[in-house]
C-alpha cells in the first residue's frame, strides 16, 4: 500500500459498532477472563492488554499505523521525544558503555547524551554529521549506539545515511536515527539501513501543537544483528527481571520488546491514550501536510537566499545547499520540510527581526500548522557554552522558522517588512 493509503488505514480494523474513527480507550487496566488468561499474558504466551503502561488498544494502533509508514515492523510509543531517545539509547547501553553521535543536534538530545547519560555512567562521542569518516576512530568494544539526526535540527543539515550505516554494521553497531524533522513522508532510515528511528510525535505528527509524545520504530529482522552479538549481551542472556527471558528468543520484534517489558515498565513514561488518538488523528494528513510545508519553506528560502541582510540560509532544497544532494538522494520527491534557518549578522539584527515579525509565533516548536520563528541561541540551545553552539552549528545570528500551512506569499511579505525594519 501507499504511504497515504497507510496513513489512513494502517493498525486498525473496525470494532462490531463499525466506528469509522479509532475509539479512544481511556482505561488504566483490563479484565482477564481467568487466572491463567492473566498468567499467559504475563509469560507472553498469549497477547492482549494487561495494564495501560504497558500497553493500550488506541495506542497499539498509533504504533502499528506508525511502523507502517516507517516501513518498520514494531513500535513503542512514549510520553515525548525525549523518553523516546532515552529509550532507544539504554536499550542497548549502560554504565561504562559509550555512544557516538552526531554534534549536530536538537539542544535536549545534545544535553541528555553530553550531560545526562554521562551521570549514568554512558560517555557520548562526537563526530561531525559533514563527516562521518570521524566515526570509525570513535569506535571501541564498549559502544552501544551510533546517534544522529536524519535532517538536524536547527542547523539542518542532511545526513549522508547509508555511509554512516555502513559503518556501523561493519562493526556491529546500532544505527538511531531521530527521524523527527523529516517524518517517514520525507525519508525512511530503516530503508537505508538504519536499525532504530525515533521521533518526538509533538511535531509534524500531531501537526497543530497539539500534545507531546514520542515513538520509537525497529527495523524487520533486527534480532539477526543481535544474536550472539557480544556488545549486546543482554539480549541473549536471562533477564532476571523478566523471569530470565531471553528476548532474542521471543518471536516478537525485540529491541521494542525489551524496551516495552523492562523499560516502559520500569520508567512508566507512556503515551497517554487520548494523546496516542490525536497523533492518529494527525498521521491521516501527514503526507498532504509534508509536501505543503516543504513547498512554503522553498518558497521563503529562496527569497531570503535574494535578500542582503542575509549572510545565509540553510535549506536543502536550495541548489545552493552544500546537503542539495543528500536531500534529493534521501528525500521523497525533492521535498525538503518545512524547516529552514537563516543567518544575520549578529544578535541584535536577528532580535530585531524576531521581534518584527506579525505572522510567525515566537515559539520553541517546528512543525505546526502555523509558523514559527525560534533564536535557538537564546532559547532552545540556551544550556550550551558558545563553543558548544559553534559545534553544533548555532551562531548568535541564526534564526530558525517552521514553515506553516499560511500563504507563501503572507509568510513572504510579513518576512521582508521584518528584515527591513
Ligand atoms: N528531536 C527533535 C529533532 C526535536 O526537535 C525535539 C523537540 O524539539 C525532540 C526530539 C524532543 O521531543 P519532545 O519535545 O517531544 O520531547
């Protein structure tokens, strides 16, 4: 089926009253028939729902319709993008392991992997997404998982996948790819060989601002790169806390098993079911809304490429962008998100400009219906020194926009009396 047809469709099949929109089940819990119909559900020899942080019937379609689009073949859904990445990290890592990621990352990815996971005993290496010949000298025995974002957010750069993939399969190392920017509509990791995306769903999924929550997705046949694969031993042996499961050996998908049955049970950050609905709610018009943010932010891109008070502006659907050709080898149909950024001389001329602007909400969000302009420096990537703004590629004077579903040419008039004020 198409992408389109899948957003619609995927995960659901209708209930006896024929209910054309997923119902919202708001239970906390579930009747078993007997003891042992709950014993079998525990020791997994039957599926089917125990406890709403461990699972959910809305829910559980929010999952299937989005590892569907995803072109994966499970999904975990979580209480934001953050547990999601959380998640997808200590899954396979733990104290006295390390990860390598990209440089180039939204500001709470950067400050979990350099300053949070580091009081967990998990070091973060990093390498420049420009360059993942980096990578390779970053490497050791003790690493868990490669991190980087498909299409980074605020720099916007595209990473080069398949290199950055091979690399790691030649070691037998996880890819994670935060896919959140450029949602399955626009690009498929798992397809380049990637073998985890995650996403924050408060973004293009839910697509009005309308609720934080995160997904994790895993590719088909993962178990084949974690059995006997010594960096990831707790997949293949006992887990005591399950009475000693051992998840390789489920028929089940299992870095989102184990990431459902110890973590989401142990760290409880799951996606309320009333949340999950309007994610579902926002998959329906996914692939419509893509290509009409992609369409409004080339448009603006190109008329602050032509304006003087712009010394740069980030887009990959511009010829002129040093990631042109990765977006057009990654990217579905040359579309290149609603996101841009551009660069002005200092801090007062992009405070002025922030401040001028009528139609764009100074929000820290992307991918709403409506636009957004950001100062990542003195909002988002705030918490970072000045050295690590320049590694991650936010100076002073750069100002981030989510292109809306407005206009173009509103979005276009309302930018140029901004810039010449
Ligand atoms: N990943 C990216 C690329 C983001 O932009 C964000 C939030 O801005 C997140 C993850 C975190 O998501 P959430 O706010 O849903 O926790």
């Amino acid at each position: 089926m198409d992408l389109q047809t899948q957003a619609l469709h995927a995960g659901y099949e209708k209930d006896s009253q024929g209910t054309m929109a997923v119902p919202i089940y708001m239970s906390t819990a579930y009747e078993f028939r007997d003891v042992e119909h709950a014993a079998n559900l525990f020791a997994l020899k039957e599926l089917g729902n125990i406890y709403t942080r461990l699972n959910n019937p809305t829910t559980d379609v929010f999952e299937k319709r989005f590892a569907a689009l995803e072109g994966g073949v499970a999904a975990l859904a979580t209480s934001s993008g953050m547990s999601a990445i959380f998640f997808a990290i200590i899954n396979a890592a733990e104290a006295g392991d390390n990860i390598v990621c990209a440089k180039q990352l939204y500001g709470g990815s950067l400050t979990l992997n350099a300053h949070t996971l580091k009081r967990f005993g998990i070091e973060a290496r990093f390498f420049d997404v420009q360059n993942p010949s980096e990578i390779e000298s970053l490497i050791d025995e003790k690493t868990k998982v490669i991190f980087f974002e498909s299409l980074t957010n605020p720099s916007i750069d595209v990473a080069d996948i398949e290199a950055i993939a091979t690399i790691a399969n030649r070691h037998g190392i996880l890819t994670v790819v935060d896919n959140t920017v450029a949602t399955p509509v626009l690009c498929r990791p798992l397809e380049h060989g990637i073998d985890i995306t995650v996403h924050s769903a408060s973004k293009y999924t839910t697509g009005q601002g309308l609720a934080i929550g995160g997904i994790l997705v895993e590719r088909n046949n993962l178990v084949e790169k974690l059995k006997n694969n010594t960096r990831y031993a707790h997949f293949n042996e006992p887990d005591p806390s399950y009475h000693g499961l051992v998840y390789i050996d489920v028929p089940l998908p299992p870095y989102t098993l184990r990431a459902r049955l110890a973590l989401l049970r142990d760290l409880g950050a799951v996606s309320s079911p009333f949340n999950s609905w309007l994610f579902i709610q926002g998959l329906e018009t996914l692939p419509l809304r893509i290509k009409e943010h992609s369409k409004n932010a080339l448009a603006l891109a190109e008329f602050l490429e032509s304006h003087p008070k712009v010394l740069k502006v980030n887009y990959p659907g511009l010829k002129s962008n040093q990631n042109y050709k990765n977006a057009q080898k990654y990217f579905m149909d040359g579309n290149a998100s609603g996101l841009l950024s551009f660069e002005v001389a200092s801090l007062e001329e992009a405070t002025k400009i922030v401040n001028a602007t009528k139609l764009y909400s100074l929000v820290v969000n992307i991918g709403d219906s409506k636009s957004i302009i950001t100062h990542p420096a003195s909002t988002t990537h705030q918490q970072l020194s000045s050295e690590e703004l320049q590694a991650c590629g936010v100076p002073a004077g750069l100002i981030r926009i989510s292109c809306g579903l407005e206009s173009a040419h509103d979005l276009i008039v309302d930018m140029k009396q901004a810039l010449e004020v």
